[in-house]
C-alpha cells in the first residue's frame, strides 16, 4: 500500500527528500565513524543465516516500534533490501580509503535516486504525491540505525545529557540577556539583530539562530563561563 500524502506536493517531496538525505549522510557519517556495524548487519546469502548483530538490530528496532510488528517481515526486507547492496560485507570492511570512499559513494547515491525518484503524482488528481510502501518502509528503518547505535548508545548518553545541558543553560542565559537588552552578552554581529526584534518570537529565533551557530568548543567554553559567574 502506497503512502499518499493528499495536498501541497512540493512541500511534501521536500518533506520527502529530507527524510531521505539525512537518514542517509546520519547513517554513513556513523559509520565512518565506526558506530554502526552495518558489515555485521547484513545478511549475506547463501550462509547458514543472520547473525547475532542482525538479531540484536531486529531486537532493538521492534521494542522501538512495537507498531511495525505486524508487519515485521515487510520491514525485515527492508532492511535486506538496503544491505543488500552494500559494497563491504564481514571479510571486506571500510577501512577509509580512497576506493573504500568512492565505493560508499556509489551506495549513498544509489539509494538516494531510489527513493528521491519514488514519489511519484497519484493518478487521482494533479494534487496529489504519492509514494510505495516499500520506499517508505526502507527510509523507516535507514532512520533506526542512529537510534539503535548512537541515541540510545550507553557509552554517548552521559555525554550527551551533558551536551543538552550545556545548550539548555546557554540559550536561556542568552535569551534571558536579550530579553533584557543586555547586548554586551553577544557579538558586534548579532547586537543589531537583538536590538531590532519586534517581538519575543523573534527574539528567540535570533538567540536559537545565535547559538546554534557555535562550534561545540565554542558552546562549551561558553557553558563553563556562565556556570562560573554563577558559582
């Protein structure tokens, strides 16, 4: 059964091309990184069957979804579906070489043409996009990976409870010292900015654009700096 998205098509193919893109770079920037044993994933055809780190995904993404369950096998394709065409498997790894690369490349391409060229108009009317299951399925679970193996990995979450503290104390001292016109707290960049805000939504968009603008070294130095006036 195709997903069918009713009015306002551009929106929802951009909508759709943002699912597909960044559950695609999220999923190689982690794998490259080593986070996310895809080589262990796949199921390779032919041997005895899938092994303890397909098993261990399933498990993870169905306590995830307990909704999907019904529908477990359409989405167990998918998976395979995605792996398949994998170019590493347990006895070729990514190493980060330049062919490694290329070859990485080839797989982020062709699965973003596969579903960026899914959706497709419904034959009920010139507004309306429809898209199949089986595209919608596969980018489902291309979402699950980061969550399986890196949001709810035990090893990041003491780092990134700190890291949402961290921005959390930062955008509400900031905000609070626009608020108060306090336009010392800011760059000679952004004090334009603050002073000009008509209302308290843009305000916020300004302090959210201001601080999501940091690098995380830049952000933390920041947080210590505050925590210090404070203590």
């Amino acid at each position: 059964m195709a997903e069918n998205f009713g009015k306002d098509p551009t929106s929802r193919r951009l909508s759709w091309s943002d699912d597909v893109t960044y559950a695609i770079h999220d999923l190689l920037d982690f794998y490259r990184a080593g986070l996310i044993p895809l080589e262990q994933i796949r199921l390779i055809r032919g041997t005895l069957g899938p092994g303890v780190e397909r098993d261990a995904f399933l498990e993870r993404v169905f306590k995830r979804q307990p909704g999907w369950e019904p529908r477990r096998t359409e989405y167990e394709a998918a998976l395979d579906s995605i792996l398949d065409i994998l170019p590493f498997d347990p006895l070729h790894r990514y190493s980060g070489t330049e062919s490694d690369e290329q070859l990485l490349y080839q797989f982020s391409t062709e699965l973003i043409t596969k579903y960026v060229t899914a959706i497709t108009p419904d034959a009920g009317g010139e507004t309306l996009v429809t898209i199949p299951q089986n595209a919608r399925d596969e980018v489902d679970v291309l979402q699950e990976f980061v969550w399986a193996y890196v949001i709810h990995n035990p090893d990041l979450a003491v780092v990134q409870a700190g890291q949402r503290k961290a921005i959390r104390t930062v955008f509400t001292r900031f905000l609070g010292a626009a608020r108060h016109q306090q336009l010392h707290f800011f760059p000679v960049g952004f004090r334009g900015l603050v002073a000009r805000c008509a209302s308290d939504d843009r305000l916020v968009r300004v302090v959210a654009d201001y601080v999501a603008g940091m690098t995380e070294r830049e952000l933390i130095h920041t947080y210590r700096r505050l925590e210090a006036m404070v203590n």
